[in-house]
C-alpha cells in the first residue's frame, strides 16, 4: 500500500518533471524575446545615429541617408508590431512556468508537512 507521504512525493516528481519543462519552454521564448529586444535596440541606435549627423552633406549623399533612414524606420515599426504581437504569448509561458514550478514547490512542502505530522503521532 502507497502511503500518503509517497503519494505526494510521487505527485511531486511529476510536478517537477512539467515544471522542468514549461521552465524550458520559457526559457526559449526569454531567449527569442531577448533577441528581439536587441534587435529594436540596434535598430533604434541605427535611426538615432542617421539623424544625428551634422557633417553637410551632398544632394546625392542626402538621398542615401534618407533611405537608409526610411529603411531603419520600417525595419524598427515591424520589429515593434513584432514585439508588440509576442508579448502576450510571452507573458502567458512565464506565468504557465511559475504556476507549475509553485505546483511542485507546495507539493514537496505538503510532503515534509505529512512526515513531520507523522514523527509526531509516533512520538
């Protein structure tokens, strides 16, 4: 016969074997939003750097700039709306993450609570 204390220890292992695998699942999307943050960074650096020039410039090497500039700033609202798209998703695998990480955590703590209830009815 399976005891309470095993039960839990049981429920517990299988906890700790989905949390460990939401934890990885988040740990991907963390990856990829990470990527993406430094993406609009380098891209907002890019636009910033276009606009801050002060040297004169020719008609020809103004049109240049100005494309680049056009450019940078699309690249910047799609990587945005990108983000902007993802963070829900994002939010959604943290909170997945912490609610079966919490699961495990409450279950090993219900385990030490029944051992312990159990020293002491023998005692």
């Amino acid at each position: 016969m399976v005891t309470k204390i095993r039960q839990l220890q049981q429920l517990e292992q299988i906890a700790r074997m989905k949390a460990e695998r939401e934890l990885k699942a988040f740990a991907a999307f963390n990856a990829h939003m990470t990527a993406a943050r430094q993406r609009i960074d380098a891209l907002q650096a890019a636009l910033t750097q276009s606009y801050d020039s002060t040297a004169p410039l020719t008609l020809p090497e103004a049109r240049i700039a100005n494309a680049q500039a056009g450019r940078a700033a699309r690249e910047l609202r799609h990587a945005d709306s990108e983000m902007q798209r993802l963070q829900p998703r994002f939010d959604l695998a943290r909170q997945h993450a912490a609610r079966e990480f919490g699961r495990a955590e409450a279950l090993l703590g219900l385990g030490r609570d029944e051992a312990e209830r159990q020293r002491k009815e023998r005692f």
